[in-house]
C-alpha cells in the first residue's frame, strides 16, 4: 500500500474527540464516592444528635463550607491534570490553599477572642482521635473511584494527579464526617479537619506514580 493510501484510509470517519468526556466521568465519580462516604459516614458513626439546633446547623455550615471549598478547587485542578501533558496549562496551585488560609485566619481570630485557659479545649476538642481517623478512611473509597476516573484520562504526572486526587478525596471525606462530628470550635476544624485533608493529599502523591502508571 502507497503512503498516501494508507494516510487516506487512517484519515477516513475520524470522529472529534470528546473533551469534556473526562470531566463528566470525574463528576460521576466524585459524586459516587460522596454518596458510599456519607454511607459510611452514617451507617458507622450516625448523625450528631443536636443536628436541628441551629448552633449545631452553623458550625456544619461552616465545616461543609470549608470541605465544599476545597473539592470544588481541587476539581477543577484535577480536571487539567488528568489529561496528558495537563500540569503544563495550569497556573501554580495557590487557589487551593486560600480555603486552609481562610479558616486558619478565623481560627486565629478566636482564638485570640478567648482566654488562653480555653485554648487547649478549642483546638483538642473530644473527638481529636476520631477525626484523625476516621476522615482519612472515609476518604479510602472517594480516593479510588477518583484515581479510577483519571485513569481514564491518562495522565502524565502522576505524583500530582494523585495528590489531587487524594485532596478531593479528603474533602469529600471531610464533608460527610461533618455530619457526624460534635467538636464545632475553629480551631479544632483547622487543626483536625485540615491536618486529615492534608494527609490524604500527601498519601495520594505518595500512591499516585503506582496508582496511575500507564
């Protein structure tokens, strides 16, 4: 067969490709992973109990707020990064720290309204261990839909497709732990809920080369 044969005949029914195609599978999955985390978040932990208080209300605004903020920035990362050669058309990652700055400034700010007798119990709160443990394996099954859609797109850093991958996971994680947890002080949500969404960040670059290898 000639050259310009065989270019004819690869050139023939080609069909645009769908770009928006790994967006909508991200957006399948995370939604997936949020439901089985709230499952679990529910089934295993149950719901606080003064959830219809409207303090109760508030501070799960709050914390909701704080988790929504970081999966909505992380997605839109992990939208870019999914795709080959992705970590080339997106700006330094500065968005997705103002969410922690955020709340690390509030935190701060009451703190600094409260007598240093009450800081300790602000930030340690009663449920420090549970929280510490119990985002990060929430966050197990949100993790492994998200690395499953990114596969989907073929990404070629691995280790930041991964840690973006973990911090949706983290936040998503966040989101249905918050439903359960009682401890509402601002710093405590900085501390626990932000230390546990950066570990899983750090556990997803870390798994991210293996994990995605293509």
């Amino acid at each position: 067969m000639k050259t310009d044969d065989l270019v004819e005949l690869l050139s023939t029914n080609l069909e645009p490709i769908d770009r928006n195609a790994v967006v909508r599978t991200l957006c399948v999955a995370i939604v997936a992973g949020a439901i089985v985390a709230l499952g679990i978040a529910v089934v295993g932990l149950g719901f606080r109990a003064d959830l219809v208080t409207a303090r109760a209300l508030m501070f799960l605004a709050v914390k909701l707020a704080f988790a929504i903020g970081i999966v909505g920035v992380a997605l839109l990362y992990l939208t870019r990064l999914a795709r080959p050669g992705g970590e080339r058309k997106i700006s330094p990652a500065l968005l997705v720290a103002v969410p922690f700055l955020v709340i690390v400034v509030l935190a701060a700010i009451s703190l600094g309204s409260a007598p240093q007798s009450h800081w300790e119990r602000m930030i340690v709160g009663d449920e420090w261990l549970e929280c510490l443990l119990s985002i990060p394996v929430i966050a197990i099954v949100p993790f492994a839909v998200s690395i499953w859609a990114v596969r989907k797109g073929a990404p070629t850093n691995l280790s930041r497709a991964g840690a973006f991958a973990g911090l949706v996971a983290g936040g998503v994680s966040a989101m249905a732990y918050a439903l359960h947890c009682t401890d509402d002080s601002l710093p405590f949500i900085a501390v626990w809920y932000g230390g546990t969404i950066v570990l899983c960040t750090l556990a997803g670059a870390a798994l991210g080369p293996r994990l995605l290898r293509w």
